[in-house]
C-alpha cells in the first residue's frame, strides 16, 4: 500500500478535505435538492471537473516527455468559438441544432490546435516546450479574435446544461469526466498503447527501433490533450454562460502541469498515472474550496499552492529522500529495491 | 575559420535585419513613424523587459527556465510601494527592494540543484509564491507619490531635440554590465558549457552547482530591478502588475535567436528581441484600426518562424559542440 505511487495523493487529498471538517461539521453531507445532489463534496468535483479533464490529457503527453503549454488557450478558443456559435445559431433557431454545431465548433478548433502542437513537436521536432509556447501565447490572441475582444453572454437554456446541469441527480459535467478518464484509462491499460506512450516517453529512439511509431503516438497524445482541453472549455464557458477570450482558462496549463505532477507522474516520461492526476486536480480544487470556507483570506490561495508544489516535488525528489528522509528510513528496511527503478520511468511488469 | 564567425552569427543578423525591417515598413506606411523619439521610446517603454530579458537570458543559455519574473517584479513593486506609504526612505526601500528577488533566486536554484527538482515547476512556485505575497500585502492598488520617485519617472535627459528616461540609462548598464558578464568572464563561459552539455561541464570541472543558484540569483536581481523600474514607470505597487511578463521576456530571448535548449544565444539578440515586440506594438498603435490582440499573433508568428528556423539550422548544422571553445 505504502508502495503506491497514489498513497501520498490520497493521504493529502483526504487531509485537506478533513481540516474542513473541524470548520463545518456538514462538510461531508450530501443532500437531495430540487432532485439534485447538492453538497461540499459534489460541489468540488463539480467546479474541479475542467482541471480533471485537462489533467488526463497533460497525463499522457507529460507521460511522452512533453509538455503542453497551450491547454490554457484552446479552453479560451474553444468556449469563444462556442459561444459565438450559438450566438450567431440562436437568431434563427430555437431547436437544438445550434447547440450541436457549437460543440462540433469547439471540439474541431480544439483538435486542429492539438493536431497543430503534435506535428510541431512529432514531425517538426521542436521542443514541446517551445512548440506550445506558440499556441500559449497565440491562441489566446485568437479567442480575442473570435470574440472580438468583448466578453459575450449567451441567453440559450440547451448550452448551459453542459456545465451546469444534471442527469439522474448528478452533475452532468462529472458524466463527460467519467467518460473522457474511462476511455483514456481503457485504452492505455487495456490496449498496448499505454505500454507505447510509456516507451516513447523513456527513450524515443529506442521505441522507434523496437518498431513503434513514436511519431504518431506523440501526434496522438497532443491531440487527445487538445480535445481533453476543448471539453473543459466547453464546460467552462457554459458554467457561466459566457465566453470571455481574455481570462477564461487562464493559467490553466499550470494548474494543470500541477496536478499531474502531485499525482505522481514525472516531468521526465515514462510511467504515468492517469488516477493520480485526477486526483492532483481535485487536490488543487479542495485547497481552493478549503480556503474559501475556512475563511483564510483568498490572496493567501497562491502562497499555499507554492508551498503544496514544493512540498510535493520535493517528496518525489530521490536526491531529497536520500538525503533528508532515508537516514531516518534507514533502520527498518534493510534496502529499497524500488526506487532506482521508478526513476527510469519504465518498469515493464 | 572566418565564414564560420559568419555563421555564428546568422540568427543575430536575422534578427537585426528583422528589426530594421519592420522599421521600414512602418516609416514608410506612417507619416511619424521614423522619428527617431520613436526609437527612443521604445527603450523608454520597454526598459524594464529589457532588465528581464537580460537575466532570463542567462537561464535559458543555461538550459533553465525562470517563470517566476514578472511576480518578482509585482511582488518588487508592492513592497516598494507598501514601505514608501509607511514613510520609509528610499534609501532604506531600494535596497530591500532589490534584494527581492536574488533571495528567492537563490532559494529556487538551490532547490533545482540540490534536489535536482525541474526548473520549470519550482520557478512556478516561486511565480505563486511571490505572485501571493503581492496579494497578501494588498490586493488594492497603492500610489507612489514620493519626490524621489516622480524624478526618476518624470526625468528626461535630452538627447538634442529628444530625450530618454533614467530608467533607459539604467537598462543600458544592465544590458553592457551582462555582455560583458557572458562573454569576459568564467561565469560566463560556465554558464555557455553547461547550457552546452551540463553532464560534460560536470566532467570538466566546472562549478555546475554553484553557476546554475548564481543564474538564477542574477535573473531573480535583474527582475528587482526590472520591478524597481517598472514601478517608476508605473508610479504604483499592484499585485497584477507584468501578469504574463514572462512569456513575452522568453518571447524577446527566442526571437533574440537564443536557443531553448540552451548553450547558444547572446545578450545583445534579446535586446533586439524586446525591441521587435516594441516595434509590433508601435505598428499597431500607428495602425490604429488593428486591436491589441493582433499583439499576441503576431509574437505567436515571429516565435513560430524562429523556433522553425533553429530547428532546421540546428539539423543542418549541429555545430552545438564548435561554440562553446570559441567563446
């Protein structure tokens, strides 16, 4: 159990989740109202919903040994492009029709911008860092573009129950989580393709060599992370009801990047832990939750973001558990056989 | 061995010419245009990025990364701002002030080496930690309005029938203070092998350790500093200030035709970099028709257009290793 590698997530997780308790007693309590599950704890998964789905797609392209700067903004480009759609749709219609043609909208820009970021960095061959540096910086003058610069509201009830509405009591926004984790988990444990993004993380020229496409598979994992972006832009911008090219989705990439990294996969490829992330990003989500309801005043949010990241990173680091924990850890075990293996990124079992 | 110097320099003279470009497009297009009070104000405008771009120079020859300025620089200004309103001397503020940031350079660099933690997550601690600490002392704008101050912002020292600010003097020092640093010094050799190959400079001998903490002591000194100019310019302390700032001093650095990857580049090219974001900016001003946004696609183009170029002249050439001997 303490082997996990979503031990310490969890531990954190329920941690903070049970400071809430000593404010609010009914932290906890979830009720039925309206025919809705109302609650704390529904209320987090709820609002951490776009940070989770971000959060799988950066998994799986952290896990090749990328990076993808511009998650932020396609949430931007895909809620802008959306709203406008609607907008432009409703005029004429009432039925449905424009709320279909506002996420076809939104998931085709997304895909085109991740399509864009994975033949950068596959074919191309620059640094995903830099590759999407691009994007970063570019797509959110685009969403401007698509906007106008003007932060557009959206009066259509259909658009907003992808963000704010529910099915069979629940939040419809935790549905599209359940779908997006449940697709991206069956693929990488069930199928062989968990098995390639690993490899092509450790060692890209090795994988090419033992017959993998490394190109195609890294083409793939940006994709994923621009639909993975799309959606959460989609719910986003419904959430509120507008769409705002300027702020929506800002610094998202780094909450994101976060959150994977507090779940347990390493910046530098290899294995990757698509729970762990999902739980990193409700992580995130409870500590600003937390804040709020405990009363610590909100500007304090970022001081214990820096904090947990460190923390975090420094807990992971092997320099920092040699140095610092292991001559306390020394006694009971007599040697830890793990450790240097995890550091490779691939351990095939 | 002279067509090699040449060669060296390509990217630098592509960003110069660049540069000279767009300066011509704009004189010809824009009656105005060519005062050379234009020139002038863009250093005026863009002295402060200039200070960072300096300093995040340093860390990207290095292979670094450092996204923690523009908070150094909001958190620089909020301190400033908060001591000047209790009736504190500037001469006792300033030197806190630029103590800012090589304080929490030094801790991130310590932490990247010891640790060995990825200098891209822990300098974005350190962009919430200071970005946080600006908020905590007030998440209100605060006014400046000390006599010493208003005469660094309002000073302007005639050049003929034009003029510059103290702030452009003091980006100029920074700017000769790092050429000299890169290419005179042992720091400066160190920092170009270990951006090279860190696992050969190790091998070497180098101070790899103690290079990599002063790198980003020196880029946590120059967005004090930045901070400090900024907050003349600005004449006020507010958590918001340079939100984004870094991505447009990487901007300046990449479009300066150094490397990401670390090992090439020079000082002078993000110079020129900052300069060719001034210039868009102008464009568009002059323009008039054009909104502010037309910005960041055009930073979004000229980054493609350069990061594509190293690319392919990084696989023709590989002359990676050639440099780093000839400094």
């Amino acid at each position: 159990m303490l082997k996990s590698r979503l031990f310490w997530p969890v531990i954190i997780l329920l941690i903070i989740l049970a400071i809430n308790l000593f404010f609010d007693p009914g932290f906890f309590k979830i009720e039925v109202k309206n025919g809705h599950l109302t609650g704390s704890l529904v209320d987090i998964v709820n609002r951490g919903a776009p940070l989770m789905l971000i959060s799988i797609g950066m998994t799986l392209v952290i896990a090749t040994k990328g990076i993808d700067l511009g998650v932020g903004s396609v949430i931007a480009m895909s809620g802008s492009i959306a709203a406008m759609t609607v907008v432009q749709g409703m005029a004429s219609d009432t039925s449905l029709t424009p709320l279909f043609m506002a996420i076809a909208a939104a998931l085709g820009l997304s895909l085109a911008a991740g399509l864009w970021n994975g033949l950068l960095v596959s074919r191309i061959g620059i640094q995903p860092i830099v590759a999407t540096l691009i994007l970063m910086v570019a797509g959110r003058g685009i969403a401007q573009l698509i906007t106008d610069g003007q932060i557009t509201t959206i009066y259509y009830e259909p658009y907003s129950f992808i963000g704010g509405g529910y099915l069979f009591a629940i939040p419809f926004s935790v549905y599209l989580v359940a779908a997006v984790l449940g697709i991206a988990l069956y693929m990488t444990k069930k199928t062989a393709l968990g098995l390639f993004i690993q490899s092509v993380g450790a060692n890209p020229e090795a994988s090419r060599l033992a017959g993998i496409n490394s190109k195609n598979i890294i083409l793939l994992v940006y994709l994923f992370s621009g639909f993975c972006a799309g959606v959460g832009g989609l719910i986003l911008s419904s959430n509120v009801s507008s769409a705002d090219g300027n702020n929506a989705g800002l610094w998202f990439e780094l909450d994101a990047i976060l959150a994977v990294v507090i779940g347990g996969t390493s910046l530098m490829g290899g294995r990757f832990f698509l729970m762990g992330s999902v739980i990193g990003a409700l992580i995130i989500q409870s500590l600003t939750t937390t804040i709020y309801s405990i009363g610590i005043p909100p500007e304090t949010n970022l001081i214990v973001k820096a904090v947990v990241v460190i923390i975090v990173c420094l807990l992971q680091s092997p320099e920092f558990r040699q140095k610092v924990l292991r001559p306390r850890m020394k006694k009971p075990h007599k040697k830890e056989p793990e450790n240097s293996l995890n550091e490779q990124g691939v351990k095939i079992s | 061995m002279s067509w090699q110097l040449n060669k060296k320099y390509y990217p630098l003279l592509i960003t110069f010419g660049l540069f000279i470009l767009m300066f011509l497009y704009g004189s010809i297009n824009y009656t105005g245009f060519s005062s050379p009070q234009v020139v002038l104000n863009l250093f005026i405008d863009n002295a402060f990025l200039i200070i960072v771009a300096v300093g995040m120079t340093f860390v990207i020859l290095s292979g670094g990364i450092d996204l923690s300025v523009g908070s150094v620089i909001a958190l620089t200004s909020m301190v400033t701002a908060s001591l000047l309103q209790a009736n504190i001397s500037p001469i006792i503020v300033i030197p806190i002030a630029l103590l800012i940031g090589p304080i929490l350079g030094v801790i991130m660099g310590s932490l990247i080496h010891f640790y060995n933690l990825q200098p891209f997550i822990v300098t974005l601690a350190g962009m919430f930690l200071a970005r946080g600490l600006s908020y905590v002392i007030s998440v209100e704008t605060i006014a400046i309005s000390h006599p010493f101050f208003q005469f660094m912002a309002n000073t302007k020292i005639h050049l003929g029938n034009f003029y510059i600010s103290i702030s452009v003097l003091i980006a100029i020092v920074v700017v000769v203070a790092a050429i000299f640093l890169a290419h005179y010094t042992k720091f400066g050799r160190n920092v170009y092998a270990i951006g090279g190959n860190e696992q050969s400079a190790l091998l070497m001998g180098l101070p790899v350790g103690k290079t990599k903490i002063l790198i980003y002591t020196l880029s946590g000194f120059c967005s004090s500093l930045a901070g400090l100019v900024f907050t003349f310019y600005m004449l006020s302390g507010y958590g918001l200030h340079a939100n984004g700032l870094e991505l447009d001093a990487i901007a300046a650095v990449v479009i300066g035709g150094t490397l990401l990857t670390g090992g090439i580049g020079y000082v002078a090219g993000s110079v020129i970099g900052v300069l060719i974001l001034g210039v868009i900016q102008t464009l568009i001003v002059f323009e008039g028709t054009l909104s502010s946004w037309w910005t960041k696609i055009a930073i979004g183009v000229l980054l493609l257009l350069f990061i594509v170029f190293q690319r392919l002249s990084s696989v023709r050439g590989r002359s990676k290793t050639g440099l780093i001997s000839e400094h």
